[in-house]
C-alpha cells in the first residue's frame, strides 16, 4: 500500500460510484467491466471527496486530498464498506446460498422457517430484501457490497439474528461478498448457466468455490453430496464440512415418499413431514433449508413442523386450477438443468392419462449455448412443447427461437410448435389443453416484465393465464 496526502480523515460515506459522492466521501476507484472507476477520479474529488483509494495514482494528485494506493480496490472496497458501517456481518449470524438453482427458493423458506418460530431476521435475494416485516424491492441477484453491509447494519439496529442472503457467481466473481463473515455457506447445485459471464464451466465452478474457500474456520460448509461438483467446492474450505443428499448417505438425508400437485410428503433424517410445495427439486431446498436451520441450532422437530406450514415461493412451482380442471403450473425454470428437473418432477406425479403442454423461450443477450439443450428436453419430456419468447432483450425472438429449435431431435419434430408472442403462445396451450391436462409456463415465474430492446413491458405469467381462461372461458 502506498499513501499520498494527511493520513487521519474522517469520511462521511463510501462510494465507488462517482455520481453519488458527496462532501467528505471517501471514493473507490474499481476497474469494473464496463467502466474504469479511475477515469473519474476527478469528478469524485469535485462533488467533495476527500480520500481516493485506486490502483494507480492519477497524474495530478490534489493537495487537499489523501491518496491511498492499493493492490485490488474491488477487494479493498468490501473491507472499507464492511469497516464503515460496523462489521454487521459479525454482528449477526449471515447464511449464504450458491448454486445454480434453488438459491433464492433456500433463502426464503430459511427467512419463513425462521420468522415463524419467532426469530428477526434479514432476507437479500432476487425477489425482494426483507428487514424483519419491512419490504425493499430488489434489484440485482447480489447488490454490491456497500448496499449489503447499510441493510445489513440496518437488520442489525433492527435487532435481526440472522440474515439470509442469496451469492450469485457475479456477485462473487466482483467480489461484493468481500469483508463479509459468513457463518453458514450452503451449495445447491451447479448446471449450464451464465457461461455468457464466466466464459468457461471450470471459471463458473471456480468461482462458486472461492466462497467457501474464503469460510472462516468457525463456520459451516454445507453441499450437496448428489451433484458431482458438491465435494468439489468444499475441497479447499477450513470451514466444519456438513453434507446432504437424497441418492447416498450424507449428514443430512432425505426421501420423496408421495407427491402430487397438493404437496409432498417426505422422510427428513428418520422422520416424516408433509409440505404443500411439491417437485422432486424442491426436495433439495427444503431439506438444505432444514440442515442450516438445525446446523444453527434448532430442533429438528420444530424445523419440521414450521417446514410443515410453509406457502410455496411466488413463481416456483406455483399451481393454478381452471374451472375447467387444467392444471397450470408457473416456474421461474430458466436453465436446462432447471427445465429438466421440473418436467421430470411433472411428469412424476401425473399418471400419463394428462397430457403436459409447455411454454417456454430463453433470454437474450445471455449464453446461446443453452438454448438448443433447452429445445431438446423440453420436445423430449413434453406431450406438446410451444417455444416462444422469454425476455429478449436486445435480439430478436425469432433468432432465439431457431437456436431452440436446433436443439430438437428428428423424432420429436411433432412435438413442437413455435409462437414468438408470449402471450398468444400461453393462449395456444390454453386452447389445445382439455380438462385434467397440465400446462407449464416457464422461465419468468416471479417476473412481472418482459424486457424487449431495452425496454420493460409489464408482463406476468400468472395474470396472463387467469386473464386469458376468463375471457376464453365466456
């Protein structure tokens, strides 16, 4: 580290954002993907910044201000955010899930488990970040490391335990969990996905490791022993290791004993509990769910009964009835990995007699090498699959669509149409489906927009289906 300028400042705030220095703000010059914090420098110190940390001195180094020189400023920003507002990581027991799928599904019934059997508590995931009873919208998977360590120390004056909080590959991989203290780390599982980011499966798996390389010795690293990249994450970790799994013996050991579209009865560690939330992967989130919260400290049986009383996570697996006796089911399934697990869990509790119609597209501007993958298990696994748009961003719907469509075999062929309007193809399942049939809608579930060039248009898929069954029913 090397210094220029007084050494002892008092600062009003931490920013690496330069728009919204203020007086006396210390500012982080982060080279970032987009942008390089250092091009800013100057605007930083003219909005009232008094302590620049960077990673290189700017030319013209101002006499009122102090400049301090770092190795890794994205690094270094998580310590000084951390250091500001209080270390509120450890002033709090903080729980973080990675993995593909299932993080935000984890968090929540860890902050419902929790909440219900009187504990404050902190929610940060993609659909909203709870304080105790208070609501914020949220904005991205994992928000950057200044944001988190302000709600964290608010969740502390709040008086909240714990706080449980969904780590997204981005998020780590732009280092927004440095400083933090983690006294739990859970791992869901790792598929095909996001390779638009990290370029390669081996980076992608690297960094979701790097998390729980960075565990502490006093916490705990939970994984799952059935995914064959769960004892790879642990390998390096100085953390207490802890295990769970449904196809071989772990810590934590759980079984599917019934399931239908009303819920699911499971056999948890030698002990049965029935939820209302149903889909064999679901399975997995519950009973990491419960590993943390006993790991944590509580009985297993009060786990259980409070596992007993969850409602299910707005947009996954969420179930709708008709009048007419079609059964629709809304997934934020986005990924192939997450496609297949929810057709197979389907398809495991109809009994072939229905017939199971899916409507699905995949986004734009993000890893096209999925898209033919997603074609091909949806062809293979449905009775009629209708490909149509996701949130196609800045492409145009018809061009993903193809790439889909490459993906299906020849033998299915049949099997499959392609509608590029999100909204007529949900109204063409409606049409072909008869009573007892299954539509799936998947890919936005909790999502209440579609993003077409730039632009949010308010869209959601569950509104879409009640709105077009009551005017198709009339």
């Amino acid at each position: 580290m090397e210094t220029h300028g007084e050494m002892t400042r008092e600062v009003s705030g931490v920013d690496f954002d330069s728009r919204v220095v203020g007086e006396g703000s210390l500012y982080v010059a982060v080279r970032g993907t987009v942008s390089d914090g250092h091009s800013f420098i100057d605007s930083a110190i003219a909005k009232g910044a008094k302590v620049i940390v960077c990673q290189d001195f700017p030319g013209d180094l101002i006499q009122d201000v102090t400049y301090v020189k770092v190795k890794d400023s994205s690094k270094t920003l998580g310590w000084l955010a951390s250091n500001f507002y209080g270390n509120p990581s450890e002033k709090l027991k903080l729980i973080g899930i990675t993995g593909t799928n299932g993080k935000t599904s984890v968090c929540t019934l860890l902050f419902d488990i929790f909440d219900s059997l009187g504990f404050s508590c902190a929610l940060i995931s993609t659909v909203e970040y709870r304080i105790g009873d208070r609501v914020i919208p949220s904005t991205h998977t994992t928000p950057d490391v200044i944001r988190i360590n302000r709600m964290l120390a608010e969740a502390v004056e709040a008086g909240c335990e714990y706080a449980f909080m969904e780590v997204s590959s981005h998020g780590l991989h732009q280092n927004r969990t440095e400083g933090l203290k983690f006294s739990i780390a859970g791992f869901t599982n790792l598929s095909h996905d996001h390779l638009d980011y990290h370029k390669t499966f081996d980076e992608y798996l690297k960094t979701k490791k790097g998390f729980f390389d960075a565990l502490d010795a006093d916490g705990v690293a939970i994984t799952n022993l059935d995914d064959k990249n769960g004892p790879v994450v642990m390998q390096n970790t100085a953390a207490r290791k802890k295990t769970y799994a449904l196809r071989t013996m772990a810590d934590y050991h759980g079984r599917l004993l019934e399931a239908d579209f009303n819920g699911m009865l499971l056999h948890f560690n030698g002990k049965e509990v029935w939820t209302t939330l149903t889909g064999r992967f679901n399975v997995y989130n519950l009973l990491l769910a419960f590993a943390i919260s006993v790991e944590l400290g509580l009985e297993e049986e009060e786990v259980l009964r409070a596992i007993s009383q969850l409602k299910r996570v707005s947009g996954r697996f969420e179930t709708l009835k008709s009048e007419g006796g079609i059964f629709f089911v809304v997934d934020y399934a986005h990924t192939p990995d997450a496609l297949e697990k929810l057709l197979d869990s389907i398809n495991e509790i109809r009994t072939k007699n229905e017939r199971l119609i899916t409507v699905f597209g995949c986004g734009g501007d993000r890893d096209r090498e999925k898209r033919p993958q997603m074609g091909k298990i949806a062809a293979r696994k449905s009775t009629l699959a209708i490909i149509t748009s996701d949130n196609p961003r800045s492409e145009r719907p018809e061009d993903i669509i193809k790439e889909i469509e490459a993906g299906v075999e020849p033998q299915y062929f049949s099997k499959y149409t392609t509608i590029p309007d999100r909204k007529e193809a949900i109204k063409m399942a409606i049409k072909f489906a008869e009573p007892k049939d299954i539509v799936l809608v998947a890919g936005k579930g909790h999502e209440n927009y579609q993003e077409i060039n730039g632009v949010r248009h308010h869209f959601d898929d569950k509104e879409t289906i009640v709105q077009l069954w009551k005017q198709m029913s009339k």
